[in-house]
C-alpha cells in the first residue's frame, strides 16, 4: 500500500518523528513523507511514533487509495491539529482556556481547587504534637498514638473555625499574619482533647468548612466504626451521634489501658503549630482571599453531601500527599520553611537504617507543598480527559459487518451515533442483551466507539467478573478489531496468569517474562499495555507511578471487575485513585453484571453509581438481566449522574439520561427522567425480546432426576449411584460417530461445592461402566496449582471448540482414548463446579446437574450445543430433583451457593415441586421476566411480625430468585396495620439514597467479594529432588521455601475396569513441558507456576490439613474439624 504521513509536530516531538519517519518512509517535503509499505510495517510504524508521543506529537496517515481518492487511516498524538477527514487548517482562531473549561462543564471546579489545597495546609496540623515529633526522632517506644495524627488535625481545625461562618473562619485565616500567636492560643485554648465527655467533630462548622474537616480527618482513610458496631438502621445519625475519634482508629477503644503520660504528649504541642510559620502564613492568606472571592463557596450549599466535589478533592489531596511525601530530600523547598519553626512531618526511608531516624521534611513546608500540589492537581483535572490517548478514525468499528447474523451491530452502532452528542452532555445508560454467540463483545465495543465525538476518540472500560472472560475479550478485541497493545491495555493481577494465557495461545511473545517492580499504590497489577502514555499537564504527579499512568493512559482497558472496585470500595490507602481517574476519563461497559452473589450487588450498584458520578457513560451486557438489577443500576447511575450535573453545569434542571436497548432483533434509544418510566420502558422491550425468543427453536431440553436414599446415610453412594446411570444414558440420546463407526460424547456433571463433589468422583471412578463403554473423567475446579489448571482449561478448550465438528477427532487425547480402548462407546465427562458454567467458550453433547439456583440451570444449558446449535429429539440436561444438602434435609438447603437463606427460605426442596414448566425449554425468559407478585406481596412479608426472623416461605424455584434479588436490592413494600415487610437493612439502595458516602461504615458492611482469609502454598521441584509443598518467604534474600509438607496428604485413588483419566501428563512432565517452552529451570518454572491459595482456618482453629492428587485437585481432609462437609 501507498501512504503518506503528514507531521504538525512541535518542539522536541518533531526530531523523535522525524527520526523514526525517516527509517520507513521517503521524507518528501520538511513535514511529509510517502512510501510504498506492507500493513504489519505501518503497524510497527504506529506502535514506535505511540511509544515516543507527547503532547507535542501530530502525525496522521493517509492512505493513497487510487489517483482520486485517499483515506485517512489514523492519527498519532494530538488529533485536534487535523479535522475528520485528516485536513491541516489554515488558519486559526484562539479560545480562552477557562472559557472551553466552562463549555465542557466543571463549574465547581474552584470549589474543588479551594477546598483541596485549604485541606492540604491543614491535613498534618496534628503531627504537631509532641509524641509524634518523639516518634519520629526514635525517643519513644510507642510505634503509634492513642490518636491519630488525622483525629489532632481534626480537633485543631475545628479549634480554629467552630461556630464560625463560612466567610467569617476564611478572612480569620487571610489576617492569620497579623495575629498568628493570639490565634494559636486560642486555639489551643478551645482543642477538645477527649478527656471530659462527647464533642461531635462537625457540629458546629460551616458548610465548606465541614468539607474541609472532612477532608483533613479522611486523608489516610476513611473513617469506620473501630468500636463496638453501628446499625444501618441509625444511618442517618451517624454522623451526628455516633462518629467520634474511634472511627479514626481502633486506638480509642480503651484509653483507660494507655500511660497518660502519651495521651498528655498526644495533645501537647511545644514546638507550636504551623500557624506560627511565616510561609504557612503567606500561602494560607492566598488560598482563603482566593475562596472569599469565590461567590459559590458562600451559597448554602451542603458541600460535604456534594459527592463529585467531595471526592474529587479527597483524590487531590490524597495523591498531592503521596507525591510530596515521596519526593527525595534534596527536592524539598526550603523556601516554604521557617527557620524558627523545627516540627517535621515525615523521616527519609532512603536513608534508614544507615543515618538512624533522618528526619525529611519540615511540617510547615510539608502542609504547604501538598496544598499546592492538590492545587495544581486539582487546577488541570479538567483538561485530563481531553489529552488523554483515544481511539479515533478507526475503520473496524465503524465498518459494517460482512456476515448476517452480526448485521444487527450495525444498526446498534447507528443508534448510538444517534444521541453521541446528548449523550456526552445527559449521560448514557444502555442495556446489551443479545443472545450468547450473536456477537455481544464486539458490539458493545462498536457501541461506545458510536457514543464518542470523532475527533476526541474514544475511550472505554471493560469490566468483567472473570479473569478468564479479561484474556478471552482482550484476544476477542485483538483478533476480531485489530487492536494492538498500543490501543489495548489488559488489566490483571498476575503475570503467571498472562504468561500462561500467553503459552496456550501460541502467541511469538512467550518468552518475554520479568519481574515488574512494586509501587506503592499499585504493587499487585500487571498490565499488557505498550502504548502512548499520558503527556499532559498532570504527568507530574502521575509519573511517580508507571503502572498508574498505563491504566489511566489506555484507549481501551480490559480488566476484572475487582480493579475498578476500589474506585468506591477502598477505605484506606489511596487505592481508589487509579480507578476513579479512569472512570472519570473513560467510559464502561460492565460484562455480564448478573452473574455477581446477592452479597456483591450493594458494591456492584456503588460503582455504577460512581461511574454515573464521575460522568461515564454505562453500557450493561448480558442476555440474562433480570429487571431488579436493570432498575436499581439505573437508580444508582442516575443518582450519580445528578452530582456530576450539579458540579459540572450551572443549572439546578436535572436532564433527562439518553437510554438505550440493544438486542439482536432491534435497538431502541429514549430520553428518561424517572425510575418509572425506565422500568415501564425496559417492560415493554423485554416483553417484545420473549415473543422472539419463544419462536426459536429448542436446542437445551431438562428434565428433573428422582435421587432415592438406600439409607438415611448413603448420600454420596445415592448420588454417585444416580449419576452412574444417567451418564450412560445420555450417551446412548447424545454422541457423535466416529469415522469408525464408534459412538463419542463430551458431558459435564456440574455439582455445587468441591468437597462433595469430590467425594462422589472418587465413588464414581471405582464403578466400572456398563459392558461395552469406557469412561474418560476430568476433575475440574478452583483448587488445582495454576499451572496444572491451565493445562486442563487449554486441553478443555480445544476439545470443545466444536464450531468444526471434525476439530475433536484431531484431539489428542481423543485419539489416544480411542488407541488404547476397543469399546464401542467413549464417555468423556468432566466433573467441575461452578467454573463449568461461566468464563469457558465450550460445547458440551449433554449435561446433568446438582441444582443451585435457576440462573445456574441456564449458564450451565449455555454450554449444551452451544457451538453446533443442533436440537435433540429428547433431554439432553438432566438436573437432580435435590442438592446434596436438601438431601441431607440441611436448611436453608439451596444457598452457597443460591438465592435461599435462613431469611429468606423455601417452603421445601424437592425441585418437582419447585419447578413447573422451566425445564420444558430452557432459555433466558425466566431470568429477564419476573413472575407476577402476589396481591398483597405476601411474599416479601415478614412470617412472624413479632420476632421479624424471616420472609415467608415461597415455593417456587423461579419466585424464590427474583424476590432475593429485589430485597438485597433495596426495600419491596410499605408497611401498614398487621402487614411488616421484610428488611435486611443492607440494601444496596442505601448507598445514594441516603448521606453515606462521608465514612467506608455501610461500604464495610457490604463489601464486595468476602471470603474467609486465604494463605498462599506452592507446589514446587527443586531440581534433582521430589515435588514438595512449601511457602514462599520474602523475609530472607534470596527467598526462602520453607516445606509444608506436613499439611498435605496425598491420596491414591483407584480406577476401576474400564475408567480412565482424560488428560493424563503428571505434575512434573507439566513443569518441564513449561520450562522447555521458556528456557527456564523447572524449579524456576514450578515456583512461578506452582501457587495454589486456599483457605485458612479461623484464629481458634488448627492449621487446616488439606488432601491432594494430581487428577482430582486439593481437597479438604476428613480430619478437618471445622469443614462443614463433615
């Protein structure tokens, strides 16, 4: 191809472009080159102009398509210097910058600047003290304080603004020079030091000042009810009547134990404050002259429940005092101490333990350079978003598609570009609910790609639930969109992980692994990115953390759900600033948001909610959505969006949100203003989406298995028994031939929990098959080594990868199977848990499964023809009318995981009684619709109205989910005379629905993914030696591996006649095979690849002893007293 580049670089940019322009191409002119270039050579080209762009840098590429016609291919750096069609202007007007800063929103943006840089003079005022300044210079045995150096920061600024107004504590502080020593004494005079009864912290401050103390007190963390434990039925008088210095820290719980002597120093100030430093002074006049003159600070105005604003400015001064902090003594400005004032905030780590306790930075110079390092920061948070790198002019995503049954992303893509323009101004929400395999991924990518203006770009957010679904999308986007690792930023926790990704796919770049260095903030990321970083204004604060600017630089970031958590759930530490700055540049698509526990909706609502706040534009995907989730995500993105209008327009009109609905049938967009008229507009196209699924045809039968009891204790042999007989008989219904003429079929066995399942495989290969079968299992589940349980996922996916049905007779362990066996009949089963129904592209010919929950039932169908899409003339999903704890008649039975629980239970658990006709075709209908309430909701009423213990039992399987879902989601009825309806008081709906975002409490309450505590073991090889269990010991250089083998039995198990291991290689030919393809040691390779994390006992508890086998994973001991599989 012929191509022409055409350079608008400046300064410095201009010899990089022209140095790397030069190696490729003819330079035709001062700024232009042309040159004749394969498409794999212009991509290189791309990838080396991305790698050194600033903000400097304009390139564009034309592409001379015949002697009348060129087409613009792409642009490198900044894309405002050319038009759409790549044109160079020729003339220019200039606009004033805060003028386009007012167009493009931000109107509290001074706010933001004021109330972040004033925080920032005072935030360490309470380092002051005199036991801190000992602890510093190593003269006490005390590692912490009674109270925090937060809580005395606290205490000192209300000293200095309570009871005052607003305007009235701001020209108090622009005369601080004139009056410094009378005002200190008076503050020291009125400091409630927390000896004489309770003084609430923010009751007597002003609005702004109350942002301020706020500010100041959660710089570090925020706060949390450290004592005792606060009800969220009291939600609302938190903050009056219950916050105190023990939400600071747990420190409080119990003064009477601390030498008084420490709380004496923690309140003594000898030194004196910075209020007696002359440039504290001199920067504190500015910045409160600066806020007298700024009318919005002085309207009445609640500004501590303005959450943009408030948190905006928490980011600011969080991450101006990360970077001062961090910066080395030698870049300290002396300029900004007094010479008379010897407090200091901090010790220099670089020289420890060498120089003993250096001390660093002084304390007035410390508040003053993070004041105006937040000021800084906060000043160029407008321009962030528009000098970040963007996809534009891409042709992939604007191209439409060349096969059929993908022409409908052409007519969502049209629509989005539709309302690109409200959108970006009234926010988006949209909904993506396409059938599996119609080709959601890629079309939710061309959907945001239509939302965003052509000349910006766009720039996205993928979160999905699974860190198989992060690699599986970043290779979708890679193949089917041609992005490369410039445009595309892949987002894990693991380098093993991506290399193993890496190796399964046969990508060139197995070989390029090493270590990446640790951050502060951002320690345990890796991330596949190798693109243009961010150049702006803000690069000096970001740079300190590469791995930040990545995930902040990329067009497009695919990554877990649990990075971008933390932008609402991390209560200390300064975790939420990466995800908060990508939310606020970016906007998200959240991938399958259905497939979260009850327990993780409050957090999964949060981050819409904060995505609304922080102006992204939110597209849900998932053929399963059921309506409560739509609506409360609604409710939560439009709560949020109503901060960010308020902060960024001046207007008190809330505009309506642009919403859309996307499936393969049709795409619908609409102005909304209301939760009602969202939830009647959803109805109306989910009720036209069933009529269309109703007409398909049937491709997923089910049918209910009756499990009979020998004896009261026979479950697992009742269990395996039935099994037994049902594999068999879906074979003989549902296998292929084999050009041989022997019968082949690919089953799943899904069961609940890995302990029972295990115990039933180990019965299950001990039974020989029926004459004339051979039987081929694989035990699959979380608890393999990660090496071990790659090898089975990539095995799995190739053997059932069946879009070409003559794929599996070119398997090799298919053909090894067949080789070694004579029978006519070859079952290949894999036995696995949950991780079968989601996160695997796998097509299975039948099914049979322990039940858990309706929605499980449909994942687990998913995987049944789901490549070949042939319909079977009888059941080809059989589903066990109970699970192993109804079995047991356990209650509640149907929970861990399910939608029962001890609130909300079952009438009974024979699933023939719970089922009516859901199994007849199984689709995605009884998800996405609701079954009708009952008239008085009698459902969601408190059985009991005197001991309020549970809802009223319900007996149906399909009601039992949806009603789950509606109360963890927020309150269903109104109580009235004898009629109470059931509370968790944990609804998600509370977080915008009442003033909580000030403290981490209801966050803690609710937080997203708890599990019990987990420790970390490897399985490794030391050369020349035997396969041991150890942990990994950082404390020693080099690291040390400490044998554990102790607490792992290994368990031999035998087969029975006629059974076989599908995959056979063993743990030490896994390693080599790893280590040959990485020319690595093995021991290397097994440390690396060799980590399992499972779970640790309680504190009262012995260390857990856990069983092990190559074939059927790790797995709980029967000796293990607190497992509740004993």
């Amino acid at each position: 191809m012929m191509v022409t580049f055409i350079s608008q670089c400046e300064k410095n940019a201009l010899k990089k472009t022209r140095r790397v322009l030069d190696a490729f191409a003819n330079r035709i002119g001062d700024n232009t080159w042309q040159t004749l270039i394969t498409e794999d050579g212009l991509l290189t080209v791309k990838k080396m102009l991305k790698q050194t762009a600033s903000r400097s840098t304009a390139v564009s590429c034309h592409w001379i398509r015949s002697r009348s016609r060129t087409q613009l291919l792409w642009i490198v750096g900044n894309r405002l210097k050319f038009n759409e069609q790549g044109i160079v202007p020729v003339n220019r007007t200039q606009l004033n910058l805060e003028h386009k800063e007012w167009e493009q929103g931000w109107h509290l943006n001074e706010v933001i600047v004021l109330t972040s840089s004033i925080a920032g003079l005072f935030h360490d005022f309470g380092k002051a003290n005199d036991l801190f300044q000992l602890k510093l210079k190593g003269l006490t045995e005390s590692k912490g304080e009674p109270y925090r150096h937060e809580w005395v920061s606290l205490r000192l600024f209300e000293a200095f603004a309570n009871g005052l107004a607003d305007k009235d504590w701001l020209e108090k502080l622009a005369n601080i020079d004139k009056n410094s020593t009378e005002i200190e004494q008076q503050v020291l005079s009125r400091l409630f030091k927390e000896d004489s009864g309770y003084q609430r912290p923010f009751d007597q401050l002003a609005p702004f000042a109350k942002l301020v103390a706020w500010l100041i007190v959660s710089h570090h963390r925020l706060p949390l009810a450290h004592v005792g434990s606060v009800h969220t039925k009291e939600i609302d008088s938190w903050l009056s009547h219950c916050f105190s210095c023990h939400w600071n820290s747990a420190n409080a719980e119990n003064m009477t134990a601390i030498d008084t002597d420490l709380i004496r120093q923690n309140w003594q100030f000898s030194q004196g404050t910075p209020l007696l430093s002359r440039p504290w002074q001199h920067k504190a006049r500015n910045l409160a002259e600066r806020a007298l003159n700024c009318p919005l600070i002085l309207t009445e105005q609640v500004w501590l429940e303005q959450r943009f604003v408030g948190h905006m400015a928490r980011l600011s001064l969080m991450l101006a005092d990360h970077y001062y902090s961090s910066l080395p003594a030698e870049k300290s400005k002396v300029q900004w101490r007094d010479k008379t004032y010897n407090a200091f905030a901090n010790t220099d780590h670089k020289r420890l333990p060498q120089a003993g306790n250096a001390l660093k930075q002084q304390l007035d110079e410390h508040n003053i350079g993070v004041a105006v390092n937040a000021q800084r920061f906060a000043q160029n948070l407008p321009a962030l978003k528009y000098t970040l790198p963007a996809i534009a002019q891409h042709k992939l995503f604007s191209q439409n598609a060349t096969n059929a049954k993908y022409r409908w992303q052409d007519k969502a893509f049209a629509q989005a570009k539709l309302i690109a323009k409200g959108s970006e101004r009234q926010g988006f929400f949209g909904v993506n609910m396409a059938s599996t395999g119609c080709g959601k991924t890629i079309a939710n990518a061309r959907i945001m790609y239509g939302l965003a203006d052509e000349r910006e770009g766009c720039r996205f957010s993928v979160a999905l639930g699974l860190r198989t679904l992060t690699l599986q999308t970043g290779d979708a986007y890679r193949d089917l969109l041609k992005l490369g690792d410039d445009e595309l930023a892949v987002l894990i926790g693991s380098q093993a992980v991506s290399t193993l990704h890496q190796l399964n796919n046969a990508t060139p770049q197995h070989k390029q692994i090493g270590s990446e260095s640790a951050e502060d903030l951002f320690e345990q990321l890796f991330i596949s990115y190798q693109g243009q970083i961010y150049d702006g204004r803000l690069k000096h604060w970001l740079a300190a953390s590469p791995k930040l600017e990545q995930l902040v630089s990329a067009p497009i970031l695919v990554s877990t759900i649990d990075h971008l958590m933390p932008a609402t759930e991390s209560l200390r530490g300064g975790k939420q600033i990466a995800p908060m700055l990508r939310l606020l540049t970016s906007d998200l698509i959240l991938d399958e948001p259905d497939d979260f526990g009850l327990e993780d909706l409050p957090a999964l609502c949060r981050l819409v909610n904060w995505a609304g706040m922080l102006g992204s534009r939110v597209l849900l995907s998932s053929a399963t959505l059921p309506p409560s989730l739509i609506k409360t995500l609604f409710d939560a993105y439009h709560a949020g969006r109503q901060h960010f209008n308020q902060a960024h327009f001046a207007t008190t009109e809330q505009p309506p949100i642009w919403c859309a609905w996307f499936d393969e049938y049709k795409s619908e967009t609409l102005e909304i203003s209301t939760s009602r008229s969202y939830i009647e507009q959803h109805k109306i196209f989910v009720s036209k989406r069933v009529k269309k699924l109703a007409c398909q045809q049937v491709v997923r039968r089910g049918e209910l298995v009756k499990l009979e009891l020998a004896s009261p204790t026979t479950f697992d042999e009742c269990v395996a028994a039935t099994l037994h007989r049902c594999l068999h008989q879906l074979h003989d219904m549902h296998h292929v031939v084999h050009p041989s003429g022997r019968k082949v079929s690919l089953g799943v066995v899904r069961m609940a929990n890995i302990n029972p399942m295990i115990a039933v495989a180990k019965l299950l290969i001990n039974m020989s098959p029926q004459a004339d079968y051979s039987i081929h299992y694989c035990v699959y589940h979380s608890q393999f080594p990660l090496a071990h349980r790659s090898y089975k996922e990539s095995r799995l996916d190739n053997a059932l990868s069946r879009h070409d049905e003559a794929n599996l007779w070119r398997q090799p362990e298919i053909q090894q199977a067949l080789s070694m066996t004579n029978t006519s009949n070859n079952i290949f089963i894999v036995l696995g848990t949950s991780v079968v129904e989601v996160g695997r592209d796998h097509d299975y010919d039948w099914a049979i499964a322990e039940p858990s929950s309706l929605r499980a039932l449909i994942q687990l169908a998913g995987r049944i023809q789901r490549h070949r899409q042939q319909v079977p003339k009888t059941a080809n999903l059989l589903v066990l009318n109970k699970n192993i704890r109804a079995l047991k008649n356990e209650h509640p039975a149907y929970c861990k995981p399910g939608f029962e629980s001890a609130a909300l239970p079952l009438l009974q658990h024979d699933l023939t009684q719970l089922l009516t006709t859901e199994l007849d075709a199984i689709s995605a209908i009884p998800r996405i619709m609701e079954p009708v309430p009952s008239a008085n909701g009698s459902e969601f009423q408190y059985s009991d109205l005197h001991k309020k213990q549970h809802a009223q039992a319900v007996n149906s399987f399909w009601g039992q989910e949806h009603r789950a879902l509606q109360l963890a989601l927020g309150p269903v009825g109104k109580d009235k005379a004898g009629v109470i309806f059931y509370r968790s008081y944990k609804e998600a709906n509370l977080w915008w629905k009442h003033d909580v975002a000030w403290s981490g409490e209801f966050i803690r309450q609710t937080a997203f993914r708890q599990s019990q505590p987990q420790e970390a073991f490897l399985l490794r090889l030391p050369e020349d030696e035997i396969l041991t269990w150890c942990q990994l010991d950082t404390t020693h250089k080099p690291y040390q591996y400490p044998t554990l083998n102790h607490r792992f039995n290994s368990e031999i198990v035998p087969l029975a006649k006629g059974c076989f291991w599908w995959f056979k290689p063993s743990t030490e030919q896994i390693y080599q095979d790893l280590a040959d393809l990485l020319d690595s040691s093995i021991t290397k390779v097994s440390e690396q690849f060799g980590e399992i994390n499972l779970r640790m006992a309680n504190k009262d508890q012995p260390a857990l002893v856990w069983a092990w086998h190559e074939q059927l994973g790790v797995y709980e001991c029967k000796d293990n007293k607190d497992s509740p599989w004993n």
